[in-house]
C-alpha cells in the first residue's frame, strides 16, 4: 500500500493527531514511528461499520501496535476511543493538551532525533522493522553484522570524541 512508503522511509516519521483519525487515517498512522495526539483526538478502525475490510494496512500492522486484543475490539466494532486509552494501549506515545503544545512535542521529538547521527538513526528504524518479522536471534546476528560494518564510521569517531571532550557532536551528514 501507499502507506508501506512511511514504513520504509529510511528516516524517523512522526505523526501530530489532532481531531478524528478514522480509517485510512489509522494505516497511515500506524505506519509511523512516533505517534502523538492531542487530547480531543478520536480514533476508530471504521471499515466494519461501512461494510468493508480495512485494506490500506491497520489490520497488518495495529495489532503490532496496540496488541491483538485492542485491534480485534478496534476492528470489530468500529468504535470511538479517546487518546488516553490509546495512549494506555500505545498508539500514542504522548496526549498533549492542545494542538500547539501537540506539534511542538512533535517538532522537540524530532530535534532530538537529529542531534544524533544520521547514520544510526537510519539504521536503528531499519534494525527496529526487521526485528518486527525475524526471531530475536536472526535480528542479533543483523544488528553485529550492521555495527562490523559501520564500527569505522565518521560518525562512531566523531561521537566518541564529543563525547571526551563534553561537546555536542557534530555530524557530517543530517537527516
């Protein structure tokens, strides 16, 4: 589906809810790495209501999210949750009063993302979604074989130093 491209972006994608997420609007969102709403938000796997099958992605990927329970309640009954109970069951990571304070917990998420280094950001979301469909020993192999490859980097060497010398680092490249 169009929403497996927020999945596979290489980078960090964030989602700032404020209002209703009904159907598509749950794929898209559960295609994201961080999740944040605000307080007034609504969440509802619609489809079942409407006759149809979800199909953009929240039957494959929601119960990842929330656990199977919660997505078999969510597309069973089409229901309306608040965003603290989805906040409890981990479709967002925080609830934030307003849609101000709601984007700017967005916008500090991803400073603090960029401040560190573009290289392992972009391979801790690819190490994180391999994880999700291979066994815990699978994904150790991967993770040591990645860091091999990697452990000479600018970025390994230029974090090290920061760090000695109490500095922010500074990394080549951006995200």
């Amino acid at each position: 589906t169009s929403f497996n491209v927020i999945s596979k972006c290489k980078k960090p994608v964030i989602a700032a809810v404020q209002g209703s997420c009904i159907g598509a609007g749950i794929d898209m969102i559960c295609a994201c790495d961080v999740r944040l709403g605000t307080v007034d938000s609504t969440y509802s796997v619609r489809e079942t209501q409407l006759a149809i099958v979800a199909d953009l992605g929240t039957l494959q990927r929601i119960q990842k999210v929330v656990g199977k329970g919660m997505a078999r309640e969510m597309a069973f009954t089409g229901g309306n949750y608040d965003a603290s109970a989805m906040c409890k069951y981990g479709l967002l990571n925080s609830v934030h009063d307003t849609h101000e304070q709601c984007l700017t917990a967005a916008r500090q998420t991803a400073e603090n993302i960029a401040r560190n280094s573009p290289l392992v950001v972009q391979a801790t979301k690819y190490m994180l979604n391999y994880a999700e469909d291979h066994s815990t020993e699978d994904s150790l192999m991967h993770a040591a074989l990645w860091n091999t490859a990697f452990i000479k980097s600018e970025d390994l060497t230029e974090a090290i130093m920061s760090f000695m010398e109490k500095r922010q680092p500074k990394f080549m490249n951006k995200l």
